[in-house]
C-alpha cells in the first residue's frame, strides 16, 4: 500500500502544443465553491459561457457550448450526431487530426474519401473540388483549421460555398486557433466547429467548445437513427444547454464539470477584456518575433502557412531531440513539444498560445534554445 | 454584446443527489499550476491516482484509470469496449440509471434482454438466474449497485459466480457507492466498474473511475471490431495511462484534464487519510442520524434497501415540492435532490456523500426542514 500524500507542484513555462500557461486568475476561478448542475447560479454562468463562446467563435449560433470531455470528445461529438452507418463523408488529411478525423468518422460507419497530401502542406479550394466532383454524395466535408502535429494553417474563405453548393457540410478542427487566429464561423459559413480550451484559450484542459448552425441542426433533426453516443448526443444535450427555445425549461442529461466550468468563464472574459482582434493581433507580433529569432539562428519552419499559434520546426542537424528538450524542462522549467508520429524525431513544435504568447516567453525561449544548441 | 464580467461565487451546501461538498483542500489542489500531460511529473501524480483508486476499489487491476468524462462517460467507456455489435446482453432496470445503461449498450448494437423490476426494488439472484436460463447466449450482465434515481441498494454478492457461471462478465454502476459503500471489485468478481468523482469522493465532477479486470481485458484482446469511440476507446488508452506492462513507455492519446487529476488526487488522499473503512462507517452512522430523523417526523423512505449516500424519501402529504426546495435553497442555501423521472413530484433525495456526511449537515438539514414543512 502507497503511502497518500498530498501532490506538490512544480511550475512550468508550457511552450509545447497544449496545455498552454493559465493565468492564475482562471487557476482561482475554477477553486470556487462547487455548484449543483441546476442550481440557477450555475446555469447562469452556463448561460453567459456560451453567450461568451459564441462571441470568440463569432458566430449568432444558438447551440454553442462547451462539451464536456477534452478536444477529441468535441470532434467525436460532432461526427456522431452528423453522420450515420453509410454516409459518404469526405475528410482532409494533412496531419495527425486529419488522420484522427478520418477514424473518428469510419468508427461512425461513414465511408470516408480521404484526400491526403503532404503533410504540412495545405489543401487548395481545387483539390477539395476534384475530390467533390468524384462523389457527388458527399454528405459532409470535414477539415483542420490548425494542425497541432504540422502547425499548417489552412485557409477556410470561399470554402464553405463549394461545399454547401453539393448540399455537404463543413465541418472545422479549430482546437488551436480558436481564440488566437481569425476565425468567423458565421461569414466563413462553417457548419460545426470544434475547439479545445487548453490552447489560444488558456484555460485547462477538460472541455471541448463546439458550435452547431442551422444546416448541421436540421441534418441532426432529419436523423433515422439514433446517434451511436449518448453521452454526446445533442439532441439531448441541447435541452439543457439551452431551453430549446420552446420554454420548456432545461433537462437534466449528465452532471457537467461545474468547476471547469468556471474556469473556461474566466478565461474567456479574459479574452474579451483583451478583445478578440487585439488577441489575434498578439499571437501574429509574437509569432514574427520567434520566427525571427529561429531564423536568424539558421532554424528552418516546417509549414510553409505556418499557425501563430504553433512553430513547427526542423530539428538541427546534430541537435539531440530528447536531450535537449530535458535540458529545457529540467535547467529552465520550458516545455516544448517534440514531433507526433511521422515527424517525431524530426521535429519541434514550440506553441505560443494565449496567456503564454508573450514577449518574455519568446525571448526566454530564444535565449535558452540558444544556450542548448551551443 | 454581453459585459464580461467574472463570476462572483455562492456558497450552498450540497445535499442533493451530487454533486456532493468539495472540500477547500481539494479545490486549492486543483488550482495548482497546469502542467503538460506528457510531464514526468504530471505522469508521477497519475499513476499515484490510479494505484489510490485501486486501493478504493479494493482491486489489484492494473487498468484503473479515470475516464475523462463525468460518470455517463465511464458507463459509455465500459459499453463501447465490452460490446460489440450483435452481443446479446442483460440489463438489470430499476430506476432511470439502469434505463440509461440500456439504452447504451443498444446503441452500441448489443441486443438488450432487461429485467425490469418496480423502481426502488432490488433484483434477486434467482430474478437473474430465470432471465440467464432464457438466455444462454448472453455476454454481459449490466446491474447498478447504488440507484441515484431511487436511492436503493444493490447487494451485488453472489452475483459473479452466476454470471461466469455462463460464460459472462459482471458490469457494475458504482457511481453513487464508491468511497462511501462496501464495494469489493476483486472479491465480488466484478469484470468492468465505473463510477463518478462527484459524489461519495467529494471531488468536483468531471472524471469517472474505471476498473477493467482480466476476463474484460481478453474480452477485449478478442474483439473483431474497433469500439465505436475513438475517445473511449481503452485499447489505445491502456497505452497511456499503463506503459502496458511491455516497457514501451507512454504514448499520447488525448489531452488528459489535468487539473481535475490534481483534484481526484487530493480528493483520494483524503480518502485514505481517513481510512475507506471509517469512511464507509461514517456514511452508515449519518444516515441512520438522518433516516431516525426524518422517520420522527413521519416521512417515509422510498425503498426498501436504503443506500446511505442517497436518502431518497416521499414528498409528505401537502407538501409543495418546488415550494419547499426553493425556500431550502433562498433562505438556507441547501441543496436536496427532485424526484427523477416516473418519480418527479413524488420523491425527494437527500445525499450524504462524502464530505457532506457530517452530524452538521444531518442536524441542519433536519432542523431545516422541520421548519419549511411547519
């Protein structure tokens, strides 16, 4: 028997590709006192997090809220209740949340026609429309705004037009850049949308806010069977996130985390105290700024439509990958990501995402890559 | 545009059917500085978790692990992993937890064959030998040890040996029991647990514990299909949360919800420090303060085989049931359960869960409704 005792922290400086730095008003945020799920200073809060969600996601969506499991539940919530057993589904593969989505799909019995190109590239409007025009019974297109595994940035303009011109939806991964890239779900015409809160949000990992507009509902009322989740079912998740708009009061479906709860409302009136183009605006300088620093050290970007949000870049040569990762976590406290699957060993990936996208954390970073690359 | 403005938190003592009082001590855990799932020392404090869990459990399993999801999550993680499509299946209904448990387990393609005995009863083993008798093809027995909606007790001895008997693994619902009922996974054989952090372990929710024992794991070793869930899916996450026993170390599956890991740490270290069995004494002793109570002032429990960490009790005659909760909560900030489904309008619950089982409480919330029912 392990003798229990209490856990110490260590702080960290979380440069990597999520969790990003919370600030410690969103940290004492989430230790306030725990609610009841119906109680109605719960729901009011509920209330006001989804109102302050749909500003972040600018988006008038009635059925915007944040699920309750971390980013991958978010994704799974969105193609169980948008696909069913046959559906032929096309899905963008650039990375490893393309290839993620793809197996997320397949799983909910889609037929999935996957366009895959190399990774860290990004997917032109005519190669979604070549694909298009092969299956013409595509019921959905789904795709990733900011590749965690690339740091591609995939434009989404003029998008949404080719897709809902073949009747399909569009269905968007912006688990990291919701909150510190543009992103207009509404003018960009995205037909659901998922996001993690552990990234450009700065809040701790734990729920996975995601948006549903008027086409992706009606598909969802137009269903046969029932979605093969219950816990992610949004025909029943939506009557107690919102009264439905029939007055019929809220229903009870699971217990939500209350306390993350709290923290993803604090971390979002921290984002619309900064204001939402002054944040993007933050992640764009201290991009360039790291950029410059990398470059000027002969460190090349792997993308060529890098992210703000995440720097995906090429080992140097002679470089030990892990060995220098430890130095930066064990001499100054910096976590930094290595490569996921086909880039491990080829790659770092260093995030500078909300609260942590700051001068200080670039030219700290800088000086200590400088120092373990010497 | 809504004014962001941070929340400002109210205090309730919550004696519903959970979530149940969070200690300070655990929510100050919880606000502790987020580090990266990856983190050594982050993986230090959740296998901690996870061998603490074991000990509450009273499991040796290795594949002990919280879900990252509330309790609904860890009923759907043993569901999606234990079945597959065409399974025949028995499930145990008397309240709306076994209602649900159907209901998951068809939407993972099992043919369900239920015994549905009257809500607030509890089954017999011959109820469930007659329907495996009639069944002889049958996987899976699925049986709710602590009914939320009906506050009854399941005795769950005996039951393994019926249920291996014919070939089939044991699943139990032990959301409400586990920390404050006697539940013994390894010597009653169960095959596959899951419960909640939000009642008798008195952690916010947001996880669900889960035990998987050998004959679930052959179970399945042995499937021919992938699980529904990506995010569910325990083939891949047995990778993360166990380096599996090969030495290949751990691999990433989704961002675990970290801080709420500080919380289910803290919260089982409280849990130990105390000792399961006085906790579990504790829990017996303050319901019988409150069943003695309440019974002097002629209200009557609903069932027969009362848990101790959810008095479930009708409404008395007269009594106006929205009227009598609303004044509870305004003029004393106590939260008591409503009668769920079939029940609402005719049952109150009263949780004593975790920290809430305190003489203070059963005294208050006596004292309390002696006044509001005059």
């Amino acid at each position: 028997m392990m003798n229990p005792k209490p856990y110490i922290p260590v702080e960290r400086i979380l440069l990597g590709p999520g969790p990003s730095p919370v600030p410690q008003r969103v940290l004492r945020a989430m230790a306030a006192p725990t609610l009841g799920h119906l109680d109605p200073d719960y729901l009011a809060i509920m209330d006001n997090t989804c109102e302050m969600l749909r500003q972040v996601f600018r988006t008038k969506n009635l059925l915007t809220f944040p699920v309750s499991g971390t980013g991958m539940a978010g994704m799974e919530c969105i193609a169980v209740n948008m696909i069913e057993p046959g559906d032929e589904v096309i899905v963008c593969v650039n990375g490893v949340f393309g290839t993620r989505m793809k197996d997320v799909m397949e799983r909910c019995g889609a037929i999935v026609h996957a366009i895959e190109i190399t990774w860290s590239d990004v997917f032109t409007l005519e190669q979604i429309k070549t694909v298009l025009d092969q299956h013409p019974k595509v019921k959905l297109v789904g795709i990733v705004h900011a590749e965690t595994s690339t740091g591609a940035h995939q434009p989404l303009e003029g998008l949404a037009e080719l897709v809902h011109g073949r009747g399909a939806l569009l269905v968007v991964d912006a688990v990291t850049s919701l909150g510190g890239h543009e992103l207009c779900v509404d003018d960009w015409g995205i037909d659901a949308i998922y996001s993690g809160t552990q990234k450009c949000l700065s809040c701790p990992p734990g729920l996975s806010p995601v948006s549903f507009g008027e086409r992706a509902l009606a598909r969802l009322d137009a269903r046969k069977s029932k979605p093969q989740s219950w816990y992610l079912d949004v025909s029943m998740l939506r009557k107690y996130y919102t009264d439905g708009g029939g007055g019929g009061g809220r229903v009870y479906h699971h217990t939500a985390p209350i306390n993350m709860t709290y923290a993803l409302h604090e971390a979002l009136v921290m984002v619309l105290e900064e204001g939402l183009d002054a944040r993007i605006a933050r992640h764009a300088t201290m991009h360039q700024r790291l950029r410059n620093g990398l470059e000027g050290m002969g460190i090349r970007y792997i993308p060529k439509r890098s992210l703000h949000s995440l720097n995906c870049i090429n080992i140097p040569a002679g470089a030990d990958d892990a060995g220098v990762r430890r130095r930066l976590l064990e001499e100054y406290g910096i976590e930094i990501g290595s490569g996921l699957g086909p880039m491990a060993g080829k790659a770092w990936r260093i995030g500078l995402m909300g609260h942590g996208a700051s001068i200080r954390n670039v030219d700290l970073v800088l000086a200590a890559l400088r120092e373990v690359l010497r």
